[in-house]
C-alpha cells in the first residue's frame, strides 16, 4: 500500500504532490460544485500539462470544467456537474460531452458512493437503494439482482470502482497529515476511504495539540495519507470553510467564453502568489 | 388558522412567479417532516427557509450543506454553501442524507428536473439522444435515487410549458415520479399515479395551464391557489429583502 | 416515523424511557464490552421484568450477561461476547445459550454490522467480505452470489437486519437531543441509522452553544432521536468516557455466583441514588 | 542492530512464558505495517506497545478504542479501554477498521483463538458440537472476516497442548489461516499453508514442542527464539511495572 505510516516527510510542495498523478490515472476530487475542491491542485495539473485523466466525483463543476477546457480528461464518473450559484451548466465539460471529447459514465450521486463503498468495503458489488424505473441502470449495464432471502424485492447493485487517488482538500492538517474538514465533509470519506492512495491539499497546519483535543473531529488519519501540500486559498475560487467564501467575480471572469480566459484565469490563481507551490 | 381555503381574497399586490413557485413548494412541507433540499435547488433552500419562518409547526430542514435545522444569517447564493450549516448542532453529510432517504425515511425531498412528464417522472440528463446529446444537462444527482425513495419528491419549473411538462421524456433519470410540482402559473399534485391540476394562478386560467402543458392534465376538482399569507410574504421579504434572487430567476408567468 | 422532529419534550425519566420498549422488542444495546453501554437503561428493563428481548450487538458483555440472568432474552446476534479484563467468559450468557434457554444467532462482528448496514441503506442484503472458509455462513444460512461483474469472485451476502429501537449512552446531548461521543462510537452510528427507534441515555445535557462549535462531532443528529433520558453513571460498573472509568470490584461483585448477587448488584446501582430514575 | 540470530546468548535470566509470547507477538510488527489489537486481547495489546517502545522503525498501531499512534499513560486491563485512544490525533471506529482490512490494507491483525489447526484456522465459538455445545466460547469477532482479509494475522494461546492445537476443529470460525502463533514454547509461522516450528523456547526440546502439538509439525529449518533484547525487556517492563498482568495470565510454559 501507500505507505502513509511514516509521518517524518509528507509535506510537499504543490507541484510534488501533483506530480504523483501520471497521464490516465483516475481521480477522485473531494468538495461538492464550488465548494472545498482541491482546485489549485487540478490547476497544477492543467500546468503540468497532465491528459487522459478519468475524474470521479459525484457533484463536480468547475474541477471538472475546468479540466475540460484544457483537455486533460478522457473520462468522467458523475452524478451531477453545474457551477451552481447563477452560473449554470458547466459549459466546457458540456460541450466536451456533447462533442465526444469526453467519455461518461452518468451515475445518480448515490449510485456512485455506493461503486466507491464496494471498494471501500473490499467486495466486489454494492445493492443500491431507489434506481428503479431509471434509465441510468440499463445505460451503464448495471445489474439486478433478485433478493436471495426471499423478500420478492430485487435491487440493482454497482460494481466497485477505486480510483488511482483521492485529492481532498481540508482547512487544517497536521503535521503527521491527519485531515480535518470542518463543516459537512461531502463525499471526501467515502473518497479517502475507496482510492488506492489519498493526497491532500491544505490551507494550513495545525498545532498536534488540537488534534489531540478534538480527535473525532479527523476525517482521515495521518496513515491513509500520501502526502500534503500547504496552500492558502487552494480552493479558490471556490469557498473553504470556515476560512473564505466563493470569489463570485472570478468565477464569472472564468465563465468568459474568450480564447484568452484560461490562461489569465491560471495566472490570476493564488498558488502562483509566494511560494508555496515550489 | 388564516383564512379558509374557497374565500376569494381581496385583490392586494400582484403574486409574482417567483414568489408563487416559492410559496407553494414551501406549502408542500407538513409538520413533523424531515425536508431537504440539494445542490443547485435555491428555490427549494429558500422554500425550506420560508417554512421556518412562516409555519409555526415543528419540521426538521436538512441540506446538502450538512446543516440541520441551521439558522443563516442570509440566503445563500449557492444551495449547498456553507452558510446553510450556520448554527447547526450536527452535520449530516451526504452519505447520511442519503441513506436516510434510500431506508425511506426522508419526508420531503425537493428534486430539480428540466423535463417532467404526468407519472411525476423526470430528466435531468439529455435534452436529445442520450448517445447524441442535443444539450446535455448536470445528470443524475439526487433524482435516480431519492424519487423512488422518499416519502414524497417535489420540483419546480421557472417555465410551464410543453417543452418542460412532457408528454414523453427524452431520458427517464428518475423514476418513482414527483408528488408535486409547481410552475410559474399552476401547483400539479399526483393522485392514483398521474400529476393533475391541483391549483392554478389567479392570474391564469385553467385553460391557458393545459394548453401549456405537455401531457394530458385532469383539472377536476382543482381551484385557484390560495394568495400569499403575510407571513409567507413577510418570510420570502426577509429571505431576499433587496430581490436578488428574484432578479436572478428571470421568470416569467 | 418515530417522530423526532418536535423537540420540545423529548428528556424523559430513565424509567419512561425502558417502558417504550416492549416484551418481545428488538433491541441494539450500543458501546462495547464493559465501555459506555447504556447499563442504567439494562438494569431498568429487568426491573420492569421486560421477557422475550432479542439483543443486537456486535460485542456484548456485561449487558447481555445480566440480561440473560435475569431471564429477559429470547435471541441473541452477536459477534463476540466476554466481559474482557480478566472476568473471561460472560457465565450467564454462556449457560443460556448452553441450556439453550436462548436462541443465538452468532456472527463476525462485521457480518453483524453488514446486516445493519443493509437495513440502514435501503436494500434487502449486503455483501461481506471475508467469510470464505468459515463455518458461520452455513450455520445461519446465507448465501453467496457470483459478481455479476465478471470477475469470477463470490462474496456472501447477509440479509438487512433493523431492530426496533437501537439505545445508546452518551456522555453527553443537547436539549433538542443530539448525541455527542467524545472517544470512539463503537458501533452506536451504524446502529443508530439500521434501527426503527433511537433512544439515548446520557451523562448530562450539554449547553447547545458547544453542540453549534462542534457540530462535526454529534453522532446521531436531534431528528433522529425520539426521547433521552439524563442518568448520571448511567454505563455503571462499565466505563463512559471521559468521565469514569470500570467500577473493577462492581464487576468482581457481579460475577458471584451467589443467588442473591443480582438483587444486590441492581440495587447498588446509581440510578437508584436520586431522583432521575423517575 | 542488536546481536546476530544464530549467536547463542549469555544466560542471563530466564525468560517468562508471559513475557516470551508478548514478546514473540511484537516481533511479528514490520515497517510500515499498520497493526490492530482488538477486544479481549491483552497480550496482542502489550505486543503492539512493546514494539512501539522497542522497536525504531515506524508502524502504525490501531485499535479497538479508536486511537491511532495513541499514548497511553499505562496499560490498561481491559484491551478496549479509552485509554488506548490517548493522545490520538483521530478516532478510527470500529466500522472504519474493519472496512480497512476487508478491503485488503490492513497489514497485521492480531486476534485471539481458543483452538488452531495445522493450516491456522480458527476456533473461537464452541467446544463441542455447536448445536450442542459443551462450552459456548466468545464467538465470530474479528476471525470470520479478517483472517481472510488481512496481509497477515497472528494469534497466541497461554496453553501450548494438543486441546489447543489441534488436528481438527470442533467448529471454523476463521478460515483463511494465521499467518503467526505464539504459544509459551514456541513460535509457529505459516509456510506454504501450514503451519511450522519457526523457533522454540529456549527452555525446551523440540521433540517436546512436536509431542505437545495436536498436528503434524514441520520443524525443519526452526531454531531457538531469540532472547529478548534489552530493548523489548525494558519496554515490557515499563508496560507491567508492578508485573500485574503477569500475575493475571496465569501461564504456565
């Protein structure tokens, strides 16, 4: 395994930790639409001119947007892709899907925890509850699956599915690279828990001390971790709590279909301030 | 009590669209339920939002912020922002959420949709062949799971047309079918498995509701929706007291 | 639904709360071993005189050993039942299911906590890992299913299993009765989501303040709750951190054979010191 | 490094039957591994916090009280108390680790067994017929799933004797087969499915270890066990200041 259990050398800089994913890899992104996304990470990618990724989220929106427009996804695993707030549709990863540039796997949310459970659970299918009367079942070849304790109830179930990685990002690490999310953790656990190798991306560390104080308060201990970066305002322009909101201006300066927005929105990032991507 | 339902109220200021599809989805929110609203749902946050403020039974609001029974000091732009976890006692992540609605214990789910046809069945995924998308639209989300989950599913169009109340859906995301839906001009409720006209604008009538909608709709028994409360009013004033929201809507009756 | 959404009155004496529970019922007993059991909650359906209760926990012990000598218990699921420390086996227990004066359904820990999951996420099974080469599957007659998938494994499944109250003790819940647990749940959250009925008994109620500060460590959210009752030393002679440890000479006293043992250990307990037993 | 494997010791003072399976037990820890001790497993937990004291590579040690790399003040009797979980930085709960080790990342577990076969299977639930048991033993626990699952597991027993290692099995719990045991004596590891004599108390004879054996032993390639380091001694020593929990295990060798 990813040998997290040594604590001594896990902080690495931006641009080490996004240099672990290779061209192809599949990747679970944490946070939901514009919130808590490891999205300086996904920019460091686009810069490292990564392609061929498979993103797998099950509320992306500008992570994967963004991704598309730069060319860097041959596949997504989804449940629902928006920018939310009063942006609309994701409009490259729209287009990406509509003119065949991306493959697409359409899950329900849920239905796509439930492949990422299979993993977490060391079994090779997950029961899903609902889905019925759906078309999303017969699309992706799911199957159902009869009741074996005869209740008469069949269900459809999913098959496993573990990305190559998760990328999360959190408030506060600490030094070991324990990982606390303060307010709803999205899917980040059940990302931590079904991903071969778990990276994370920070807006700081925290003192040991109040890990040890609040210790239910860690989503994922220090062991299951790779590697963390230390980035301030690493999810802009999206919010992290309790720290900053949504940069509304820059995500609808982002939204401007010009030839030239990507590369300006790339420099305008945060992670390009100081020093911390090196 | 306010006042009894068949009294035709004194004509007072104009009942905008947006107010209308607000009011009524809050309508839809019975005491002692647990109602959520998702991602991408400001008119379902803010429906939750106005039941607290305007209903004085007890119902339990979570979201896809992870807040229970939350207490923000505003209406967020984005539905699933943080602030809709503000003074929360618990976080109730996705996970639990969903489970809890796939166990069949959530009451009220607020769902979007872009096609709705009269089984209360819904696309959110492809406007065209799913293989050949003419638009593709955010997908799956909530809908394929909690539709046939929850206890009862309502949505919301900003346009009652033919278009978005259909008579065949391009794809079917969801099925279990919504028990409400509310438009811009009429509430439709399911009775023995079909939407029907359960009450319409006063602005509008009967007529104009059916030409406009896609599938075949039953008005029996339908009357026009009752007017805002004033504490509906006052609660939907307080949640977007300079009308941004109903700015950004752009909904037209 | 039990209606927990109304929370005006839900603290009641420790007594109303064990009558909610009937002869017969199914009931999950949280905490583990000698640690924050919901003891108080125990003593007071045996003094009820509660009969015929099937037991659902994945690490019972001093529980369901006195629940079985005083003849409450019809059915037991269990994954491992001692009274850990040096008291070894749990001998009422051990002599019930000897003379078969109860019935047992034994399980893996994990199995247990697979069949509670299938009941809290909807579906009529769910798939364990493990198991292979093990003689309890067949004992209980569950069934292995081949991987629609294709990838030639196969994987027991066990059916959902939702008891009709799960009862937990906590250190601490608000007035509106959400579970805060400071240390590890256990197995309470899983129990708390597979179960018809929530009921808790807690250390003491906390200001609501410091539930809206760390809103991340509530376990089970106030809806979810249907009635709490405050019983101080409530996990007596068991542990309920990190307020106190084993009572270890109560537990020694209990282990007596003598017949007058189980009257005199009920009536040492700290329920019956004040008034909150009523 | 401590002395080379084959160089015989100088006698210094005898080794405990206690103190030779705690010890044997930590030696099982690897680098890098992530180790479990469990419920109602004393000797597993002093092993685990005896390598963590002894040993100068790093591991991360689990356990049923939720800690992670905790630091207990001492250690206590019972092997799930709360105290486990001092200093952790995280509580990793019983549903998280034993999904961990199904899937495949849990690198040693140690758990406990009443009777072991030859493969290393385990027999945790009954003496007797199960249907008719002549004594009800703890039950399923972790065997069942995580013998199967994780890289390697390792067990002990206080009674080295053909009730204990058996030829048969009056009932499998945990298939899939220990990777380790200890006993007072000796120190089986698997080989090719089977368990064999790795090493043996330097106190007794092989031929006595192979005669107190319920199955057939392979003893090629075994030699003494080790002699505990000055290391293990005093890490050992500093968990059982008072030699309480010696006195409670009750082993005779």
């Amino acid at each position: 395994m990813a040998d997290g259990t040594d604590t001594a050398s896990k902080i690495v800089s931006l641009r080490e930790l996004a240099a672990l994913v290779p061209d192809g890899a599949s990747v679970a992104l944490g946070g939901s639409f514009l919130h808590r996304g490891p999205f300086a990470f996904v920019r460091e990618l686009i810069r490292q001119r990564r392609i061929g990724l498979e993103i797998v989220k099950q509320s992306p929106g500008y992570d994967l947007d963004v991704l598309c427009r730069a060319g860097a996804v041959a596949k997504a695993y989804t449940g629902i892709v928006a920018m939310e707030g009063n942006f609309g549709l994701a409009p490259w990863y729209r287009r990406a899907v509509e003119r065949k540039e991306i493959e697409l796997e359409e899950n329900a949310c849920y239905s796509l925890t439930s492949r990422l459970r299979a993993a977490a659970y060391g079994v090779p299918f997950q029961p899903v509850a609902g889905l019925h009367g759906s078309d999303i079942p017969a699309l992706n070849g799911w199957k159902e699956i009869p009741d074996p304790y005869g209740s008469g109830r069949s269900v459809w179930v999913v098959p496993a599915l573990s990305p190559d990685f998760a990328v999360l990002h959190a408030p506060e690490v600490s030094e070991h690279g324990d990982v606390r999310i303060l307010g709803t953790p999205h899917w980040d656990r059940i990302m931590s828990r079904a991903a071969k190798r778990v990276l994370v991306v920070a807006e700081r560390i925290a003192p040991m001390e109040s890990f040890r104080e609040h210790p239910e308060k860690t989503l994922v201990p220090h062991f299951m971790v790779e590697a963390v970066a230390v980035q301030p305002q690493g999810a802009w322009p999206g919010s992290c709590h309790p720290d900053y909101a949504i940069d509304y201006p820059a995500v609808e300066h982002y939204m401007s279909e010009a030839e030239s927005t990507l590369q300006a929105h790339l420099e305008r990032a945060p992670e390009l301030r100081g020093s911390s991507r090196d | 009590m306010t006042e009894p339902l068949k009294t035709q109220p004194l004509k007072t200021e104009p009942w905008s669209p947006f107010s209308y599809i607000v009011t009524n989805l809050a309508r839809f929110v019975e005491p002692g339920d647990v109602a959520f609203s998702g991602v991408n749902s400001s008119m379902a946050m803010l429906a939750c939002l106005l039941a607290k403020r305007a209903y004085d039974f007890p119902f339990t609001y979570i979201n896809v912020a992870g807040g229970v029974d939350p207490e923000p000091r505003y209406a967020p732009l984005s539905s699933s922002d943080p602030e809709l976890a503000r003074e929360s006692a618990s976080i109730f992540a996705n996970e639990d959420f969903y489970d809890l609605c796939a166990r069949g214990r959530m009451d009220l789910c607020f769902l979007g949709a872009a096609q709705i046809d009269a089984q209360g069945r819904t696309n959110v995924s492809v406007i065209g062949d799913w293989h050949e998308p003419k638009v593709r639209l955010p997908g799956g989300g909530g809908a394929a799971v909690m539709l046939p989950t929850a206890r009862r599913s309502c949505t919301w169009r900003t346009e009652h047309s033919t278009r978005t109340l259909v008579d065949r859906l391009d794809f079917i995301t969801g099925g279990g079918g919504m028990y409400g839906v509310v438009t811009p001009i009429a509430v439709l409720v399911k009775r023995d498995g079909r939407l029907r006209l359960d009450s319409w604008h006063p602005d509008v009538t009967v007529d104009e509701v059916v030409d406009r909608t896609g599938f075949e709709l039953d008005t029996s028994g339908a009357a026009p929706t009752r007017p805002p409360t004033e504490a509906e009013r006052a609660a939907l004033a307080s949640l977007d007291p300079d009308g941004t929201f109903e700015r950004d809507a752009k909904i037209r009756g």
